[in-house]
C-alpha cells in the first residue's frame, strides 16, 4: 500500500531536515495521511493501546531499575523500599506490576482480532508472524520481571519453569542437567540467577521495541485488514489516518487508561498472589505453585500431559504452533464474519482458553486433570484440523462487491456533492 509522498516542507528549516533526514517526512506519510479502510471497528484500536502499554512499562521499568538491587540478600527489601521509601514508587511498582497484566491483555484482545478477522492471510504472513515473536518475547520478558520480586511464588516459578529443560535428559542423557545448570549459574537457583534474570528483563523490551518497529512496517506495507477481509478497491474506501483514527484510538485508549487507573489505584494486588508479599524460601515449597494469570492457559497445557518431555514439547508447541497459522487456515475467506461453520469452532476455542486458564490456576489432579488434558486436546486440534478441514468443505457466505457495500447496501455509495447555501437578495434602497 505504499504511496507518494505528499509532505510539503513549509519552512526553510523543515526543507534543510528533510533533505538530510527525513523524519517528518516519515512520521506524515505513515502514521497522518495514511490511508485506512473506513469501516474499521474499536477492536483495531488495541494495536495502538498496546504500543501505549509498551511504551509505560519501559518508562516505568527504567526508573525502577535505578532502586532494585539484583542479589538474593536485597532483592526482596529492595522492591519493599521502593514502595515504601522511593518518592512516588509505590504508583511506579504497581504501574508496571498492573501494566504487565494490562499488556497480557490488550495482547490476547489483539490476536484473538487478528485470527477472527483471518488478519494473518496473505499478504499479511510477515505481519502475523512478527506478532507471534512479539508475543514470544512478552511471555518471556514477563517471566524474567516476575522472579525479581524474589518472594516465594517468584523464587518457586523460576525452579519449577527453569527446571523443565532437565526433561531433554530423556533425549541426550546429561544435556539437559547440563543447560539448567547453566541457566541457574550453579547447582541451584541463586544469586548468578537472579543477575542474569534482572539483565534480561532490562534488554528484552528493547528487543520488542525494535520488532514492533518492523510490525508496524510490515503492516504499512500491504495496510489494514478490516471487518469484511475484503482489500481496498477505491480511494473513497479509505480515509487519511489522522484525525479519523487518531480520535477514535485516543478515546479507545482513554477508556483503558481509566481501566488501567482503577486496578492501580483501588487493587494493585487483586492480580497477584499474596504469597509474594513472603521472602523466598529455598527450603519451604509452597503449597500450590502458580504463574502469573496471563501464563496460566499454557501451564494447564504442560500440567496436563503426563510425560515431562511431552508436557515440555506440549507448553513450547501451544505457542509455535501459531507461527504457522496462515497456512493451516486453509479458507480463501479472511473474516470468520462469512464463515458460519468456522464461527462455532473459533467460539469454542475462545472458551477453550478461558477454561485452561481456570485449570492452570487450580491443583493437577481428579476433574481438573481429566478437563485438562481434554481442553488441550482441542487447544491443538483447532489448529490441526479444523483450521485446515473446516476450510476445505465449508461454504462460505456471499461477501459483499466492497468494505462500503457491506455497510450501505448493494451498488455503490452515492457521491454527495456540497450544497451551495442560498444567497440572499440584497434589499433594496427605501426611497
């Protein structure tokens, strides 16, 4: 969707910088006069709620990172003195523990937009796959800020979920005693741990950062998917960027900023377990070990699969397996919207992932087990065989001839011209 430039320099100043560096240039044609599908819906606004997000928690995570202190001894008083001794580090440490709840789901809302609407189809596999590694890196960076706090959930995840690589033992004997000792700096979670832990959750979002740069231009390049997964045929089908969707994400994003505002403001810890408020313990074993909420679905995937290998292979697989999405979705239907056998399978999966998220969160055993494993079964199957069969024999309904019929109806949208204001006789001259 690439378009000439129509940025006029007005000074002599903006003309000498464009010439040489051509930021403004940039920043007009791509995020001001861009053209966007004019019938896009609320749900697009979560790409700009989660760049805002982005942005937060490195803001917030930087000044924090002045005041903790990396070693098993201070970590946990560290975090304390923040909150307690810190000018305004009680409202930084719970913007960046809500914020990372709040990312988890303005991602979630996203992809699950995305697959909805068929947003990974061609030619948009780059824009999907880019997504995915985003999310990749989210999932880690969040793992490495949640054992910093070095309270017993903190310090227990990060044994149970580094040890997991001991389970490559069963492939090559020895290779994976080898790589968790690595990992760990030692013969145990400790000090060598938790530095390499607070190094890798600082450079991380960086690294996000940089692939979002890419997702953005990934997305600029083909434009946007919309609500009929039919592309732009016309120029009266998309509209300039600003001001439309500049005051329709702006308010989208004030809505969640007071979201975002309630959970700091009235219950910093309703998303968090309260045995992180007790020091780690490495000889005292919590009595139910879980991860932050927005892990929990891929917990019950790993819990649920009896083999340690196969539990392992199963929790990396529920998030490989979305990089090949755009070629398992074997529809030439984009939008979920025409595909009435489809809609059903999607639902459930949606339900799917709430439910695994309830069974993460509860002991692996009776019920619990059984629904697991039952629910990871169709976690996988969604992917493998309905994606690719529903596609095949699915007849799909009529899409409409463009993204303004679907809205206005058959036949193309009257062209209304301005109306001249009636002109008023001058009165004449009283003798």
């Amino acid at each position: 969707m690439a378009n000439p430039s129509t940025y006029e320099p007005s000074t002599g100043i903006e003309k000498w910088f464009d010439e040489r560096l051509p930021i403004p240039r940039l920043m007009h044609d791509q995020f001001l006069v861009f053209p966007t599908p004019r019938n896009l819906n609320y749900w697009w606004t979560f790409g700009g709620i989660l760049t805002f997000m982005l942005v937060s928690q490195i803001a917030t995570g930087v000044v924090l990172a002045m005041n903790y202190v990396a070693t098993p001894d201070h970590a946990f008083d560290s975090v304390e003195h923040i909150m307690r001794d810190v000018n305004w580090g009680w409202l930084l440490r719970y913007t960046h523990a809500v914020g990372a709840s709040l990312f988890f789901l303005a991602a979630y809302v996203h992809s699950l937009r995305g697959l909805y609407y068929g947003s990974y189809k061609a030619p948009r596999e780059v824009l999907w796959i880019l997504g995915v590694l985003i999310l990749l890196l989210m999932i880690a960076t969040a793992f490495m800020g949640y054992s910093l706090v070095w309270g017993q959930m903190s310090f227990w995840a990060v044994t149970v979920i580094t040890n997991l690589f001991s389970s490559l033992d069963a492939v090559v004997p020895g290779i994976g005693t080898r790589l968790v000792q690595w990992i760990w700096g030692g013969f145990a979670v400790g000090g060598p741990t938790l530095t390499r832990l607070y190094s890798l959750h600082y450079f991380f979002p960086f690294v996000i950062a940089g692939v979002v740069v890419l997702h953005i231009w990934a997305l600029h390049i083909p434009g946007n998917n919309n609500p009929t997964g039919i592309d732009v045929k016309s120029p009266r089908e998309a509209i300039p960027f600003h001001p439309y969707y500049t005051i329709k994400d702006g308010f989208a994003l004030a809505l969640f900023a007071l979201f975002f505002a309630g959970f700091v403001f009235y219950a910093p810890n309703l998303l968090s377990h309260p045995d992180n408020y007790i020091p780690a313990n490495p000889l005292q074993t919590p009595a139910h070990i879980v991860p932050e909420w927005y892990f929990l679905p891929f917990y019950a995937i790993l819990r649920a699969i009896p083999s340690k290998l196969f539990g392992v292979a199963g929790l990396i697989g529920s998030i490989a397996i979305l990089f090949f999405v755009p070629w398992l979705d074997t529809s030439r239907v984009r939008s979920t919207r025409y595909r009435p056998i489809y809609k059903w399978f999607f639902w459930a999966f949606v339900a799917t992932c709430f439910v695994l998220g309830y069974l993460g969160s509860q002991p692996p055993d009776g019920v619990y087990l059984v629904l697991g494993r039952i629910f990871t079964a169709y976690y996988f199957l969604f992917f493998l065989l309905v994606m690719p069969v529903v596609g095949w024999i699915e007849k799909p309904k009529g899409l409409p001839g463009s993204i303004t019929e679907s809205v206005l109806g058959p036949g193309e949208a009257p062209t209304a011209s301005p109306k001249r204001a009636p002109q008023r006789r001058a009165p004449e001259p009283v003798a």
